[in-house]
C-alpha cells in the first residue's frame, strides 16, 4: 500500500468491505460461464470478491497512463490480445468452453490488478457482442480468468526470476499453469454452485476439471508458446516501453 495515496488506501479498504459485505450470501461455501448459467447468490458473492481489485486496478492503470504513457500501446496491446485469444472457444462441459485465456501476458508486464480490468472490460464486451459468457455471470468470469489466473502467472513469473529460469521457459511456464489454474477455479465454482449427489463439491470439481482438461491442457501450451513469441517481438521491437515496466530488472 506504500504506493498509493492517502484517498486511495482508503477508497481500497472500502472495496475490500463492501466485498466482504456483499460475499456473506447463503450458501456461500462459479471459463466464460453462459448466462443465467449460475445461481444469484453465487454471481453476487462473485463480483463482490472481484471489487477491490477492479478499483486497485483502476487506480494503477490511471497511474500507467499518468506516469508511464510510453506503455500504453503495450497495456492496450494485452487486453487485444486477451479478446482474440479468449474468444477462440471450444464448447466443453455444459453450461462453459474450453479457450486460451491471454491474461498471462498482462499479469507478467503489468500486474494483476491491471490485467484484472482488462480482463472485465474484455469479457463485457464478449458478453455484449458475442454472447461468450454472461452479465450475470461476469463476477465468476472475471474472477476465474481474470484474477486467479493473473495470480498464478504472475506469481510463478515471480518465482521462477528469483530462481534464475531462463526467461522464455520462465515465461512459457508462467502462462501455461496461469491458464489452466483458471479451468481450475471454473472447475471449483461450478462445483460449488451444482455438488454432486454422490461426493458433494469435491466430487462435482473432479468431473468437470476432467472434462475440461483434454481441451484445456494443449490450449495452455499453445498459449504459453503464443506469449512467449510476443515477448520475443516485444523485446526485439519494444525495448523502451519494457525498461519503463522494470521487465529487465533481476
């Protein structure tokens, strides 16, 4: 939080309680989900999760524009590249589809708050135009695709930098398991919303992460292989806007 200023820390804690607030729903205990797919309770208890870091990621990309306008081509470039690459679906386990998701490009260079704005903004305009998702459902959406996956990424990024992996295989790995972890957490929402008769939550997840995972799997390497390549351009083409984004720091 030293990063930000005294009105933004606070407009930060408040999306944290309204978050609580509103994710304290019954049966609180759903990757582009249709529309009307999920209960009201659980798309509700979704989106408040999603709250605080949309308006953290609001205030960091008012930061880019401000502090760091160079980039702004790259910060638009990745949310581009999440619409074509998420709009690419392969129909799976009823009510979902298997796609790349695109978001491990933007977690690396410019966060997860960041990338999480560009994910809602990407999956509203799927939802609108392309009937690819849902409204209703845009709070799981966005927290499975846009969030969660982001983490992961970005995390992993993290790690393997201090571990000193090459930067390409790092990269590579990074977006990959950030893509499959979404189908993951998909996987985890649908459950909770729909458990088994037989098994409960655990038993549902099981189902619909096997179903997912023939599609998935290949679909995260070729997504891995894709980010790596814009890289690649990037580093070749765009060596100034990635010192602003401290992408060469050790």
């Amino acid at each position: 939080m030293r990063n930000y200023s005294k009105s933004e820390r606070k407009l930060i804690f408040s999306s944290l309680a309204l978050s609580f607030l509103l994710s304290m729903v019954d049966q609180a205990s759903a990757m582009h989900i249709m529309e009307g797919y999920l209960p009201a309770t659980y798309c509700i208890a979704w989106g408040a999760i999603c709250i605080p870091f949309l308006v953290m990621g609001i205030i960091n990309i008012k930061k880019i524009v401000r502090e760091k306008p160079k980039t702004i081509m790259i910060l638009a470039m990745s949310g581009a590249f999440i619409f074509l690459v998420s709009s690419l679906k392969i129909p799976s386990v009823t009510g979902s589809c298997s796609h790349m998701t695109g978001t491990g490009l933007a977690a690396i260079l410019f966060g997860v708050s960041s990338t999480s704005v560009l994910g809602v903004i990407v999956l509203i305009f799927q939802a609108i135009l392309l009937a690819h998702g849902g409204i209703t459902t845009l709070g799981a959406n966005t927290f499975s695709m846009a969030i969660a996956g982001p983490i992961a990424a970005y995390f992993l990024y993290k790690a393997g930098k201090k571990m000193r992996i090459n930067r390409k295989l790092n990269i590579f790995i990074a977006a990959a398991l950030g893509d499959i972890l979404t189908y993951c957490i998909t996987s985890i929402q649908l459950a909770i919303a729909y458990p088994s008769s037989s098994g409960g939550v655990l038993a549902s997840a099981v189902k619909f992460l096997a179903v997912f995972a023939p599609t998935q799997i290949p679909l995260a390497i070729v997504e891995g292989i894709l980010t790596v390549l814009i890289i690649i351009g990037l580093e070749t083409y765009a060596v100034p806007e990635l010192k602003e984004l401290n992408y060469f720091e050790n």
